[in-house]
C-alpha cells in the first residue's frame, strides 16, 4: 500500500509504524508554570492535539509520549478525559536524547515495559509541542526514511546565522542559502536510531538536540532531508501559544455544511439559513439530506473539513446527531482542529407544547461532552414557532428577525 489516500486509508508500505513524542520540557523558555506541552489552548491540552494528530493516522500502530516523571499522572489524565487510543506514557530522562532513548526501549528492552511492543520497522519522532502536523509530510519522511534509513523535515532559514569570538564580536556569518532549519517530524529505521543511541556518550546524551546527526555520526547514515511546510514550528515562547490558538480559530468556521431533512418545512429553512449566511458572511453552505446512505454527505465528509448544521423538526433528534457524529469518525476527516456541530429543533405545532425536558437535557448535556473529546464540539438550538410557512410570512424576514433577535449573527 502506498501512502495518500487519507488518514483512515493506506499509508506507507511498513508494518509497522511506530511514534514517539518527547513531552519532558519544563517551560522554562515559555515563563509559565505549566510546562507549554500542558497549557490549554481553546481549553485542550496543546500535548493532546498532537496525539490527536498521529492517531488520526491509521497507519500509525502506537504513540509512545514520553514525560518526566512528575507529569505521570497528568498525562494519564489527558488520555483518559480526550479519549486517546494507541498511547502509552513513558518516564523520560533528564535531557531530550536520554528521553527518546527511553521511547524506544519499550520495542527493545524489558524493563521499560511489562511486555515488549512490536519493533516497528520505522519510527518517527515529532516534538509534542508541534501539533500542527499533516499526514502528507509524516508519510514522506517515513518512507524517506525506508529508503535512506533517516529522514527529516526542514524549513529555509529566516535569520542569518553568525558566530561570535570570544570578545564578544563577530568572527563569522554562513551564507544563508547554503544551510536549513532542521524541523520535526524525523523518522528512522528502528534499529537505525536505537543502535545509535546506544553506542552515544554521555556528552552526547546530555547536551546534544539532533537525532539526524546521531544517525549520521554513530551508523554513517546520511539522512534524506525532506522540504517542509510553514506550520511544523514548535511551540516555545508564550506568544507561540496566541499564534497556535489563533490558527485554531482561525480553522473554526472555515466552511459551514447545512444539513436539513426531505420534509418541505424543513428543507425550506434550510434553503432560507444557506442564503442567510451566504449572504451575511464569507463561508461556503451546502443543504443535503442526512440519511445512512447519503452518498452526498460522505463524499463531503471525505473531502473538506466542514461545520455543520443540522436542521429537523423532531422533537429529540440526538440519535440524528450521533449518526452524523458516527459518520464523521469514520470518514477521513484529520480532525486537528476543533469541529462545530449545531443541532437546530424545529417547533412547529401550533398545540403542543415544544420544551425538553431536564432528564433529555441531561442526556444532550452527556451526550456533548463525550464528543467534545473528540474535538467535536455539539450545541443545541431549539426554535418554536406558529406555522409561519402557512400564515403567509414565507420568506426570508422571519429567519433574519429571529437571527438578528438573538445575537446569532
């Protein structure tokens, strides 16, 4: 199998592929208490969206995340409340070498885990705090990497760099075109990188930062460098953590799909809110029917990552939802950045009372929780109206009003 069919589908020609995450920085450079790999951004851990990242991938058979020893418990409790599957957490050392050596005892050696993993055939090891990576590039370092037995990512330089004399002036600059910013993901041959990793000296394991150039030095494996794209920068200082919440929310409201039923009412306010938001704000809306064999909708789903509104008149609808929810986990959506699903429930009886009720609430409530930990976030919406279609006010005037009247704009 080749890669580039989608997270859900094929990847690259290894069985199997195997992560590790060092997670041990302490924040120093980020001037806050709460190590950068823990702090929230849109309320998530930013260590969870890059898990999320790689367990997108199918092809990714395991994520080793490795955390100082102090953060244990905490990571636990990130996997448990986002729902992480694939993971496992590993005690790290006190440099970043010695805690991706630690990653890749656990397929090697037996006292770094109660039974040894699987030897995966390549590793990729990415930064925890760099949460902003595609498949596209995991896939061409890894099969770089079979090729050449190393690979990495790297960016053009912005800065020039110089060197200083021991006075403190300049004794030389490099000539800018010639070198690259080494970036992550990298990815090796296992035995590749943990041969060289074992034969590092302790200065090495201490004060050294590039995987590339242990595989180069200690196995004379020349590593294949892969051109990157802009958004593999690692989140270190505070204002990083603005910029990567700005691109999240940025991500938000890209495209908007509504979604409504074959009902003539309803499909009627779904034609009414697509030309109300096309009208009132830049973002694409498609109406289509939600049905098990919408044809339509996966092919959306399998393309573009979309917001949704979903339009019915039934009373509790969350098994729709759900169904929608369901087909989205099951599409090849890499959902990295946050996904918004409103559930609009049309009253349109003129009799009967339309309200839910505080044990339905409960369940919506429940129900919205457990999707949000994979990052899809669910809101509710409920409409009651007297048959407007019916007393003639058919048009787009009662849909802006009610907009307009509650702040939805």
């Amino acid at each position: 199998m080749e890669p580039g069919s989608g997270s859900g589908g094929a990847g690259p020609a290894v069985t199997p592929v195997a992560a590790v995450l060092p997670a041990g920085g302490s924040g120093e450079r980020l001037g806050s208490a709460t190590p950068k790999q823990f702090c929230a951004v849109q309320g998530r851990p930013l260590v969870s969206y890059t898990v999320r990242a790689m367990e997108r991938i199918s092809w990714i058979s395991k994520i080793i995340v490795v955390v100082s020893p102090e953060n244990i418990e905490t990571m636990k409790s990130i996997i448990e409340k986002y729902g992480h599957e694939r993971v496992m957490i590993v005690e790290g050392g006190i440099t970043r070498h010695r805690s991706i050596f630690n990653g890749l005892k656990v397929f090697a050696e037996n006292e770094f885990s109660n039974h040894l993993l699987q030897k995966p055939e390549v590793v990729i090891i990415h930064d925890a705090v760099r949460p902003f990576v595609e498949e596209d590039i995991l896939s061409k370092v890894v099969l770089a990497a079979k090729e050449h037995g190393a690979a990495g990512a790297i960016r053009p330089l912005v800065s020039t760099v110089i060197a200083s004399a021991a006075d403190g002036c300049l004794d030389h600059s490099l000539e800018r075109a010639r070198y690259r910013a080494s970036e992550m993901p990298q990815a090796f041959l296992f035995d590749v990188i943990y041969e060289a990793y074992q034969q590092c000296t302790d200065y090495d394991l201490d004060y050294g930062t590039e995987c590339l150039h242990l595989a180069l030095k200690y196995c004379n494996t020349n590593a294949k460098l892969v051109e990157g794209t802009a958004d593999l920068w690692k989140v270190t200082y505070k204002r990083d953590l603005y910029a990567a919440e700005s691109i999240i929310k940025d991500n938000l409201s890209q495209q908007v799909c509504v979604i409504t039923y074959v009902k003539e009412a309803v499909a009627q306010v779904g034609f009414l809110l697509h030309e109300y938001l096309k009208s009132q704000i830049k973002v694409e809306a498609v109406s289509v029917s939600l049905s098990k064999s919408d044809s339509h909708l996966q092919d959306l789903f399998s393309g573009q990552c979309y917001n949704f509104v979903c339009i019915n008149d039934k009373k509790y609808a969350i098994q729709e939802t759900q169904q929608l929810v369901d087909m989205l986990e099951k599409s090849n959506i890499p959902l990295l950045y946050p996904v918004v699903l409103i559930s609009v429930h049309l009253g349109v009886s003129e009799n009967i009372s339309f309200s839910i009720g505080m044990e339905e609430l409960t369940r919506i409530k429940k129900f919205a929780r457990e999707v949000k930990k994979k990052n899809i976030l669910v809101y509710g919406l409920l409409i009651q109206y007297k048959n407007l279609f019916n007393s003639g006010w058919y048009g787009g005037s009662w849909l802006s009003a009610y907009l307009n009247g509650n702040g939805l704009q």
